[in-house]
C-alpha cells in the first residue's frame, strides 16, 4: 500500500495539471438582426438600410458584422465588418458623437483561440469591392488608391502575396452607388473564378495552389 500510494498522488497531480493545460472552448455566437442606415456614393446623398449583427465571443460583444458569414474550417470563419464612425465636424457642439455606419473589411474569427482579427486584403476597398469565398480564397475586384485602377484579385488566408493581381479596365467610378464588379463566380473541379466588370470583359482564371493562369475556353472574344 505504501509503494502504491505515491502513484497514486503522481497520477492525480499528473491529471489535474492536465487539465488546468487544456484550452478552454471558446463560444462564437451572432446576436439578434438590426437595420441601420448606410450612406451610400461618394457624396454621400443618400442612404440605404443594411441589416447588421454584432458578433460575440464568450458573451462579449467584439465586432459588429453584416452579411452571411464564411466557414474556412471547423474552426475559422470569416465574416464582414461594420463600425460606427464618429461624423463630427471641428468646432460643432460636443453633444457626443455622431456615428455613422460603414462598411469594413473581412474579419477571420478563430474558434479554438477566440481571436478575431481584421484580414488584409491587397487593393480591397470597403466601398467598391464585392467579395467571393470559396474554400480559404477569396475574389474580388480591387481598386488602386488613387481608384483609377482596377485588378482583378484572388487572395488566399494565411498568405501575404495575392494568388491573382491583374489589371483589368481601367476604373469608371463616376458615382457608382454600388461596386465596380459583381461578385466574381466560382467553379470546383478545377477551381476556376470568373470576373465581370461593369462595362469591361469578362476573364476567367483556374486556381492552382498559390498561383493563377488565364482560362483559354472562357474568353472566346479573345481566342478569335
């Protein structure tokens, strides 16, 4: 009994370390829909209602997310933001702030570790740029800062170099009040994405790994 009992110390010891080591799961959960009001152009003349959900991690409120979100894996989503920005100007009355809604970039949202963090996205204007996920890629068309410019982009999470950065048209903003691109169209097998810009030419590009090449049967005008 008393060469047993030691173990049996070890091994309670052994197990309560264990499981003070192990990490705590981590509840993500979205809150109930709320419509705001959304500016819309770059005059900013006029508004649309978006609908929006805050994001919450373990109880907590973290983020404030519209749109559907994405499952990458078991344990990473991604999901758009949206924040209130202050809209008071220098030397009005300090009444408190007054917040307008925008919209933001994606966020990756991290089950195992709880973290939520804003994902960088090459040339992706918050405005202009309308994303499509498939698998951890995301499409979009992108913008230039100077917003002459526009790329079509194909982005992977966990990577810093774009898979795909082409010039496509140039950029007729103008006061669009909705993006420069519809949201680009995915296929599997192979994964291939497909870009239209307003006004511009379509192209379809197969994804291989971590690089692109122009697909030759989707682009008959230019196979003449």
């Amino acid at each position: 009994m008393r060469r047993i009992l030691p173990w049996l110390l070890f091994a309670g010891l052994l197990t309560s370390e264990l499981a003070q080591a192990a990490p705590k799961p981590h509840v993500i959960t979205f809150g109930k829909v709320m419509t705001v009001n959304f500016f819309v152009g770059p005059t900013e003349k006029n508004t649309v209602e978006i609908k929006i959900r805050p994001l919450y991690v373990d109880n907590r409120l973290v983020e404030f997310t519209t749109g559907e979100p994405h499952e990458i894996t078991d344990r990473l989503l991604v999901v758009r933001q949206v924040y209130r920005l202050n809209d008071r100007l220098p030397g009005e009355p300090r009444k408190g702030p007054s917040f307008l809604w925008q919209r933001g970039g994606w966020l990756t949202v991290n089950r195992s570790t709880g973290r939520v963090a804003l994902l960088s996205l090459p040339d992706f204007d918050p405005f202009y740029s309308a994303a499509s996920w498939y698998r951890d890629y995301v499409a979009y068309c992108g913008l230039s800062s100077d917003g002459e410019k526009l790329f079509a982009v194909v982005a992977q999470v966990g990577t810093k170099k774009p898979v795909l950065r082409q010039r496509m048209d140039e950029a007729h903003i103008g006061d669009l009040p909705e993006a420069v691109c519809a949201p680009p169209s995915w296929e599997r097998q192979p994964p291939r994405v497909t870009f239209l810009p307003q006004g511009g030419q379509k192209t379809t590009w197969a994804i291989r790994g971590g690089a692109a090449e122009l697909s030759g049967p989707a682009l008959p005008e230019e196979a003449k």
